[in-house]
C-alpha cells in the first residue's frame, strides 16, 4: 500500500501465495485444503513434554547468542552420527526458523545488485528474501524430463561477474526432486571454478524416499563454501516452535551472531530445548510419521496419475509435496487451480508461484490423512476438461 507512513521498498506488495490460502479456502466450508505445507499431525509428545519440563526448571531466558550449547553440541554430535562431518564448535548457530536463516544469511552475504541463482521451482519467500538483501535473483530452471537435476550447462549460462551464491533445495519444495550425488558433484565443481557460495536449504532430509540424503556439504572441498540450513519444521514436525539452525564456515557464524545480536538475540529457549529432545529422540519419533508421508505421497501420485490430464513423476522421490504436470488440460496453472477450488473445493497451489518453470503444473501439499486425499481425488476425478 502507497502510504506516507510505509517504506517506499513496501509500496509494492511483497506477499507470496501462500498469503492468500486462508482466504480462498474459506470460500467453501468444506473445501479440502492441500495448499499449505504445514503438517496436519503434532509434535511428539517426548519432545513436548522434555521441552516443558525444561522450562519448568528454568529454560525460559534469553540463551547464549549462538544458541544453547546443549542444542549446539547435539547438532555436531547429530552431523558426525548421521554423515561422519565433524562441525567445529564455532561453525553452527542456532535460529528461529528457517525462514529467518536464509532472510538472515542474504543480509550477510549480499551487497547490492549482487546476483544468486536459485534452483527452481522455488520455495516462494527465496526472491523476496534476496531482493530485501539488495541483491538479483536469477532462476535456474529445472525440467522434469530431467528429473528437476540441475542442468549445470544451464547453470553456467547464468554466472557472470556478479553472481555470489545458488541457492539448491533437496528434497526440494515443490518439485520434490533430491539431488543426486553426480549432480552435486558438478555443482561443486562449478561453485569452485567460479567462486561461488552454495547456500543449501536442508528443510525435508528426511523425506528422501528412494536415496539416502547426502548433506552438499560433504562433497570434497564444499564445506569451505557451503552455507547449510537446516529446520525443525518440517523433519520433526514442529513449524511452530520457530526453531533452526545453520552451519557455515566460522566467518560467516560470527556475522550471523553480530547480526542476530541486533534482532532477536536467541531463538526462543523452550524451542531449543525440544529442538535437543527432537535430535535425541530421533531414531523414534521420525519413522513413523516419515513412513505416513510416504504412503500418503504414493497415495496420491496413484490416483494423480489415474487421472487423464494430470501426472506426477513417480515413485515420489522426497520431500511431502507433489507437483502435479497439468499440461495435457491445456490450461494455465491459475486456471487450474481456480478450476479445482471451484468444482471439487480443493485447494492446490499454481505452479507458477514457484517460478517461471512452475507454469504447467500444480502443487498438492500431503498434510491431510489418505481418507482426506481419498475425497478430495474422488471430487477432482469428476471434473471434465474441454480442451
Ligand atoms: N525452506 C523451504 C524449502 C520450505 O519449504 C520452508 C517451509 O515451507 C522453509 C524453508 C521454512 O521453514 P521454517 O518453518 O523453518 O521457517
């Protein structure tokens, strides 16, 4: 909104899609909303009960800049279990949210006009969050006849002088693509020839249905130009806790600090408490709702692809999101998104709101049980399309 009182930076809207959800899906009182990627079920009781506990006795201050050193050593411990890296002490700070470490680390790296390239389809906040810093995004389009890998020709074609960063995403949002271990080589070796930090935003490792995750920072030489970052949200279902964290070269961890210093100090301290219970208890709280998204995922990528005009690649490689091809409807993502909230009162996302190369497609979020999905397919499958 133009206003005397609003920075000119904001006269232009810098809203995402996502702003908007709630609105259309009120639209209809029994629309089925698969919009959002925030997890229908609650966070483990262990990890609620031991962050409360810990509150009871006294974990409700301010914590250690970095954050908590019980958190930071379970991280470390976490990273040389899971991957055998060893993070040195002074290479983790912990954050309130993902969302705020990639908002923080554009702050830290960017000066204006510099360029960052960003694998897309996109999770919608990356250019914002760029642009806020002063910088360019660039999108780097991934296909789905190439498995949504980075094409690294493609990427090469972007880099000039003022290219800083690639931001990657795997398993990513919304493809739900997970790099290969080939791809991220040469991404690496790209990062190298041209001086480039990877920032990587680790969000969904454990939605990585037919591989191991494998962190790009253990490529050889990449952990000196790695920029990782890793959430509660979505791994241990817990997006409201506002809890994250971020490994990087010991340079930039302090800036991060410096920087955080001026915002918010610490991430909240119960937050950090269930984030050590989370990583502590991990071995039994994530398997089972890991083994829920996957039927769900395989759930619908089946009645998807039942379905003349639409189609998903399959089996689901990661993440909990499917991105649903819609080209063969003739229609624009918006018109079928528009189309299905309409008719079935099912709400999906377009796929362009995730970057140019989205269009074409749609975004269906597995946050409902399977019954859910079983009604909102059973709806959507009776839409006629005239071409
Ligand atoms: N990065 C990606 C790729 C996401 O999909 C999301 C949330 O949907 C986030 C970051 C933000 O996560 P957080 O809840 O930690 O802010």
């Amino acid at each position: 909104m133009k206003h005397r009182f609003i920075s000119k930076k904001y006269w232009k809207e810098v809203g995402t899609p996502f702003g908007s959800t709630n609105e259309k899906a009120a639209r209809f009182t029994d629309c089925i909303n698969l919009s959002i990627g925030d997890p229908d079920l609650i966070t483990n009781k262990r990890i609620i009960d031991g962050a409360y506990e810990d509150a009871l006795k006294g974990h409700t201050r301010y914590t250690n800049m970095y954050g908590d050193p019980e958190l930071r050593a379970e991280i470390r411990k976490f990273y040389k279990e899971e991957y055998d890296l060893d993070i040195a002490e002074d290479e983790v700070i912990v954050t309130a949210s993902g969302l705020l470490a990639m908002y923080s680390i554009m702050q830290v790296i960017l000066d204006q006009d510099d360029e960052v390239i960003i694998q897309a389809p996109f999770f919608t906040p990356y250019t914002s969050q760029v642009k806020m810093a002063g910088g360019i995004p660039v999108e780097l389009d991934t296909l789905e006849e190439e498995d949504f890998q980075i094409n690294v020709d493609r990427l090469e074609s972007l880099i000039n002088e003022r290219t800083k960063a690639v931001i990657i995403n795997s398993p990513s949002n919304p493809s739900g693509s997970c790099l290969s271990v080939d791809t991220m080589k040469k991404l690496a070796q790209v990062a190298e020839k041209y001086d480039l930090i990877i920032i990587a935003d680790d969000i969904y490792t454990s939605y990585s249905f037919e591989k191991e995750f494998v962190p790009f920072m253990s490529m050889p030489g990449m952990k000196e130009r790695t920029i990782t970052i890793n959430s509660f949200s979505k791994n241990f279902i817990m997006t409201g806790w506002r809890v994250g964290n971020i490994i990087a070269p010991s340079y930039i961890i302090k800036v991060l600090k410096d920087m955080s210093e001026n915002i918010i100090y610490s991430a909240p301290a119960p937050s950090q408490r269930a984030a050590i219970y989370a990583l502590r208890y991990r071995k039994e709280v994530q398997p089972p709702v890991i083994e829920e998204y996957k039927k769900r995922m395989n759930y619908a990528a089946e009645r998807i692809n039942s379905i003349p005009w639409m189609s998903v690649m399959t089996p689901p490689r990661g993440s909990f999101y499917l991105f649903i091809n819609i080209k063969k409807s003739g229609l624009s993502s918006a018109q079928a998104s528009e189309m299905i909230l309409d008719k079935a009162h099912v709400l999906l996302l377009p796929g362009n709101a995730f970057g140019r190369c989205g269009e074409g497609y749609l975004r269906l979020a597995c946050t409902v049980g399977i019954e859910k999905l079983k009604e909102a397919f059973d709806r959507i499958e009776k839409i006629t399309v005239d071409k």
